[in-house]
C-alpha cells in the first residue's frame, strides 16, 4: 500500500506539467492543420481561403453575413 499511495503522489504531481505540455502539443497541431488548410486551399475565386475562420469558440456567422 505504501507503494501505491507513493506513486499516486508523484504521479498527481506530475500530472499538472503533463496535462500543459499534451495541451500545447494539440495547440500546436491544430494550429498546423489549419495552417495548412488555408495556405493549401485553391484560389480559384479567391473567396474559399478568406472565409476560413480560427479560434476557440464557435463563429457566429449571423454577425459575418453581408446586408
């Protein structure tokens, strides 16, 4: 049991760090697919790539939309 509860510890506290660095690995992941998205949409008309949007909500496209 000592061992147990030993390695529980050490593993809550090194969960902290864990859980920023799998965090910042995804942030950089989604950041490159979306990257790669847009520098790799066609321009055929020059709209596609201009309408992607990026971020950490949902877009409202109601506020987007032309009168």
């Amino acid at each position: 049991m000592a061992g147990e509860a030993a390695f529980l510890r050490k593993l809550e506290a090194v969960m902290p760090k864990v859980t920023k660095q799998v965090n910042k690995g995804y942030r950089e992941l989604v950041t490159n697919i979306f990257t790669d998205l847009v520098t790799n949409s066609p321009q055929w008309s020059g709209k596609l790539a201009g309408n992607w949007t990026f971020g950490n909500t949902m877009p409202n496209y109601a506020e987007m939309a032309s009168p």
